[in-house]
C-alpha cells in the first residue's frame, strides 16, 4: 500500500466550494481507499491505496463532479513526494508560514518563473512538480501573479510538513 494525499484545489476558500472534511472523508471510501483521514479543512484527503497515482486522480476527480457538478482538479502526491517536497524546500530561512508550495500537474520549467508578475520581494523556486514562493512579508500583501499555478492548488510549508509526518506514518 502506497500513502497519498490529495489536495483539492481551492476548497472551502474560494472558487470551488465547501466541502466539509466528512465528505470529502466520504469520497474517499467511496474510491476504496484505506486508512481515509483529512487535514485541517482545506482539502486535504490523505489514505492509502494500492493503486496507480494516475487511478487514484480519476477516481477522486470523478467523485469531486458528482458532488459539485464541474470538474475539481485535486493534486495527488505520494508519501516520498510530499517527504521530497519539505527537504527541498529552498526557502527554510523563512517563517515556513510564509513559504508555499504550489503544486502542479506537470514538473515545472524556469518559463513558469519567468513570467510571474508584479514581484515584490517574494522569492520564487522550481520544485518537484511544484514552485514554491517565500513571500517575505506574507501572502496577504503580495501582489504577484503567476499565471503557472491558476490551475494549482497551494500550501504553505507547515502543512506540507505535516501531511509528509501524517503519510509517513500510514507506510
């Protein structure tokens, strides 16, 4: 059994909706998935499953339309993944509160850093399928653009942290 998260973009913020952390638990077991648990209620399904990653996303997905009736992009990461992600951080001088990860379908390319706009001071880094932005003087005043991750789902570096500890626990 593999470990995963899925990260649901833009839940119970805005844009996609609410979706309540028993239903999205319920989504989950509906997939078949073992061990189903979430983290904080932004989106966070974590479970273990013997399936492909790229099964794993459809299913999910697929679940994610019967609810809300359009597609939902969730990002689906393993628990070496998320593990990879912390240890690569390249902003650990900052407030890992202030530090996100914006994950992405694909591994990214300098091109997605390159036409970020309206940089102030964040500082901005490739990663594993992932880019990760300090934003110094925290996200609330930042004015930056990055047209990369419209369709990316964002956490800041404490609970990638500790969805990494949670999913190493389930292996």
């Amino acid at each position: 059994m593999t470990a995963f998260v899925a990260m649901v973009r833009a839940v119970n913020v805005s844009g996609t909706g609410k979706l309540p952390k028993e239903e999205l638990t319920a989504i989950g077991k509906a997939c078949g998935f073992k061990q189903v648990r979430t983290f904080i209620n932004s989106g966070n399904l974590l479970f273990a499953s013997d399936l492909a990653e790229s099964t794993v996303k459809e299913r999910i997905e697929q679940r994610l339309v019967d609810y809300f009736g359009k597609p939902v992009p969730a990002f689906v990461r393993n628990a070496r993944e998320m593990a990879e992600a912390v240890k690569k951080n390249p902003f650990s001088d900052d407030k890992p509160s202030r530090v996100m990860a914006h994950f992405v379908d694909e591994e990214p390319v300098k091109a997605m850093i390159d036409e970020a706009r309206d940089v102030e001071g964040e500082r901005l880094a490739l990663g594993p399928r992932l880019l990760y932005v300090s934003y110094g003087e925290g996200i609330g005043k930042t004015k930056l653009k990055l047209p990369a991750v419209k369709q990316g789902t964002a956490r800041n570096m404490n609970s990638v942290a500790r969805m990494a500890e949670l999913l190493a626990g389930m292996e």
